[in-house]
C-alpha cells in the first residue's frame, strides 16, 4: 500500500495495513485500519520494522483479562515521527525513535527517583487505548469498529499512535533492527545486570532461562566484567549463542542427574551465585534460582512473569541468612536517558547487538514469526513493515 507524505496526512486519518488479532491463538489478519492522527502528547509513527518479543505471544495465547480482543499486538519496534500533537516538542517529522511499554516522562515524581522507572503515566494492559484516558487510535477501515491496542505501543501495524512520554529518540546513527532491539528485551536483560542488580567486576552470575532477555543479561554482565556467567537452559542449542555473548558455563537440568540446578551452581561458585536471574516465569525456578545464589550478599533478580499465574515460595529463615530478592520492569531502565547510553555502547562496539537477530520477515509472513518463536527457533525475529 502506498504511503503518503507527512505533509500530506498530518492532522488526518490514515488508511494502512495492520495485524489484527481477533482471538486468543488465533492467526494475526492482515487487514486495512484506520488509524486516527495524534491528539495532545502522542506521536504517530510510521513503523519501519518491529520484533516479536515473547509478551506478545504471552497475550496473543490470552483468555481471560487482561486479554482483549480484536487487538494490534507488537511493542519492540523503530519508528519514524510522522506527525506530532499538540504539546509535543522533543520529537519531530522524520526523526528515528523507539517506543517502549514503560513510559518516562521525565516530570513526575518516579521519573525524578533513582530508586525506580516505573513512570506515573502509566498503562493498563486490559484497558486497550493509551495513556492520559485516551481510546484505541486504531479502528477498522471496513466498518469503522474500534480496534484495541497493546502496551500502549502497537507495533504489528503500519502506523500507530504512542504517548509521547513512550518515545525515545535515537537518530539515525543506529540501524533501524538494530535500535529496535533497545525497545524492549535486550534493555531488559541488560538493564537487569546494570540498574537493577549492578553486578561487579570478578562476580558469578547465573542465568535462568536463555531466550532473548536471559542472553541480554548474559551480553550486560559481560558488560559488567563479571568473571563467571552461567547459563541455564533445556535447548542445547542455546549453549553456542550464550558463549558467544559471555557465557563461561551452560547447564541442561536434563544433564545433571538427580542433582538439583541450586546443587550443581553452589558447587561450580564455591557457596553460590553473588547475582541470579530468573528470565523464564516459573514459580518452582524462582525458589531454585534464590536456592542457588550465595548466603551472606546474593541477590535474586526476576524478570518473567509467573506463565501459571502461581506464586513463590520463599523460607524466611533463608531470607535472614542476607539474601535477597527482587523484581525488575524494563530492566530498570529509563527510556529517555538510559537508552541513548546503550545505542552509544553499540556504535563504540562495546555492546553486541547483532547476534540476537536470527530472522528477518516481510509483514505478510508474520505469522510464521509466532511459529517460530513458539517453537524456540528463533531469538528475535525482525519483521520489516513495507517488504
């Protein structure tokens, strides 16, 4: 479909192609939405390439609430400012950004903290439109029925309309599959090892989980000059990729015997882990994860979200012992601030941002994205808006 200028659409609807999931499970539609222009403090993108991240696939699989259907999933991506609204001021037409699903708005009192990134204009997963009371942008072009968004973000669409305070400017110094990376779960996993844990130099780290968060913890511990990293995973194939990134071990819990994974981790870090974290969203590999870091200082990071919706269990008579647990949303990173440090880290070639990218998609084949991903086939799969 044929894109208009900004020149010519600001101000104004615009007709494009966008993935439309109308089900939980059921296979993305390519279909002709309409997508509203930006009110105050939004910005419509135009999306150059987005990233299937495993949340998408987690609500995509979704039943019950905060699932919502008909819906554009999708919230890694790179875009180009189309147009802005009003109050709009530190982006304009043609500038390279990334949205993220955690806003930083820069004035509010958790913006001002160093103790969190959690933004005051924040989102609801269930609610289906953006920030600041605003519906969906996006509706249908056959029968103009509202169509709900995702996280605030929208990537499997053409254009989207996204907060202000979910924009980050990035320039176009940085290949846009290459920024698109930052939106989401190499941030995480490196901001995991950078804000949240501040893992040292000469530590021991272990690593719950492989796929594309838990190898961007092992790419910032090795940023951090960690001097043992050990990977955890039941695909074997995930040992080569976690070595070229820093891993020092890998463990297959299918390998190890009646052992448990704490056991064998003590025993490889004499006493434990100083730095775990959990990438997965299991209950049970929380418990093993803070089993197996070192009494006295180590601290347990959890970065996935509970797949059962179960809950943890953890003996407070360890909790004494000076272990620690804690939570981590976008890795503790502040979009604004902390991102341009980590695109400046690439282009200096200190942080390896290729190694994640398995797979590049047209639009239309987005579905065989998902299969992929399902399968553990892929780390993160580009998929290119206008091929």
């Amino acid at each position: 479909m044929k894109q208009s200028s900004a020149t010519s659409t600001a101000g104004k609807p615009i007709k494009c192609r966008g993935a439309v999931c109308r089900g939980p499970g059921q296979k993305l539609r390519i279909e002709e939405v309409m997508v509203a222009a930006p009110g105050a403090f939004q910005v419509r993108l135009r999306i150059v390439c987005s990233s299937l991240c495993h949340s998408d696939l987690t609500f995509w699989r979704m039943k019950s609430l905060p699932a919502i259907f008909p819906r554009i999933l999708g919230h890694e991506a790179c875009g180009v400012v189309e147009s802005v609204g009003e109050g709009v001021e530190e982006v304009r037409e043609g500038d390279l950004v990334i949205p993220s699903f955690v806003g930083h708005c820069g004035a509010c009192a958790d913006c001002h903290s160093d103790h969190a990134n959690v933004c005051a204009i924040g989102f609801d997963p269930a609610a289906g439109g953006l920030p600041r009371a605003t519906p969906s942008p996006f509706s249908s072009a056959d029968d103009g029925a509202a169509i709900h968004t995702f996280l605030g973000v929208s990537s499997f669409a053409q254009y989207t309309v996204v907060d202000v305070s979910q924009i980050t400017l990035v320039g176009p110094a940085i290949p846009p599959e290459k920024a698109c990376l930052l939106s989401c779960g190499v941030s995480t996993g490196v901001g995991a090892a950078w804000k949240v844990a501040a893992v040292e130099r000469g530590s021991s780290v272990a690593i719950f989980g492989l796929g594309a968060v838990g190898l961007a913890v092992v790419e910032g511990a090795r940023l951090r000059g960690a001097s043992t990293i050990i990977g955890v995973d039941l695909n074997p194939e995930k040992k080569d990729i976690g070595k070229k990134l820093g891993l020092t071990a890998f463990i297959n819990p299918k390998e190890i015997g009646n052992r448990s994974l704490s056991e064998v981790i003590r025993e490889m870090t004499h006493g434990g882990a100083d730095y775990c974290f959990e990438c997965i969203g299991l209950a049970s590999l929380v418990t093993e994860a803070f089993a197996s870091s070192r009494k006295g200082w180590g601290k347990t990071v959890v970065l996935g979200v509970e797949m059962n919706g179960e809950p943890f269990s953890i003996d407070s008579a360890e909790m004494l012992q000076g272990r620690t647990i804690t939570g981590s949303l976008f890795g503790g990173i502040k979009a604004k601030t902390d991102i341009p440090i980590l695109v400046k880290q690439y282009l200096n070639k200190e942080l390896r941002l290729d190694e994640f990218i398995t797979h590049e998609l047209r639009f239309q084949e987005i579905n065989k994205a998902f299969d992929l991903l399902e399968r553990g086939k892929c780390i993160r799969c580009i998929i290119w808006m206008d091929r």
